[in-house]
C-alpha cells in the first residue's frame, strides 16, 4: 500500500512567499553554475513568481469551494489560462511561458492538457507550499 502524505489546504501566503523566493535564489544560483553567463534565460523572475502565487490562491479557493479539507501531494486542479492571466495582470501567451518555466524549475509539478474545450489540468509541488500552523 501507498503511503500518502497529507497537508492542510490552509497556506500561509507569507512563509509561502518565502519559501518561494527561497526557492528561486536556489534555482537561479543553480543555473548560474550550470550555464554561466547564458544563465539570465534559465532563471525564474519574479513576474514568474507572481504567476506562480496566482497558481496558489486559485488552488487554494478551488479547494476551499469544493469543501476539501486534506489533499495528496498528487491532488490536480483545474485552471484556465485566461483566469491567470487576468489574475496576474499578464497576457494569456505570458502564462503559458511561465507555465512552462515553472514546471522546469519544479514549482508546478505536473500540466496536463485534455483538449480545446477543457482547461489544463495543473499539479503543484507540495513542498513550495507552507500551511497554516
């Protein structure tokens, strides 16, 4: 049998924030001593961040909505890319560059696409996120 680990829908935005800048300055340092002077185009910015946060909040209000209470690390939620956007104050084709940057640096796990006419489906890495004590 599968041992799940469980975690509390209720983050802390602010240790989440942290954790997340935390995160980036690892990741960037990380392309740095991979890709030296070319790493400015493999690192995570902070408008990909804030894309990232957006991710967040909308995950956590869709499981509030849905009255989830526990979730697996292996919980997906679904989110249009327009929602972002609008959300972030970006562009709908800003998103999907962040999305992608964001699943390299392992801040969204997993992006599943299921046609034209359903939103993707997105997975977050559960340790980015910081719960409420």
């Amino acid at each position: 049998m599968e041992d799940t680990v469980t975690i509390y829908l209720r983050v802390n935005e602010e240790r989440t924030k942290r954790n997340l800048l935390e995160h980036q300055e690892n990741y960037n340092n990380k392309m740095r001593k991979l890709h030296g002077t070319k790493a400015g185009a493999y690192t995570l910015k902070g408008q990909q961040l804030n894309t990232a946060k957006e991710f967040i909040r909308l995950w956590s209000i869709q499981c509030r909505a849905n009255s989830i209470y526990n979730l697996s690390p292996n919980r997906h939620f679904w989110v249009t890319t327009s929602l972002i956007a609008k959300r972030a104050g970006v562009s709908y084709t800003t998103v999907q560059r962040h999305v992608s940057r964001l699943l390299e640096a392992k801040v969204i796990t997993q992006k599943t696409f299921h046609g034209t006419n359903c939103a993707p489906r997105y997975q977050l890495n559960p340790d980015r996120l910081k719960r409420k004590l």
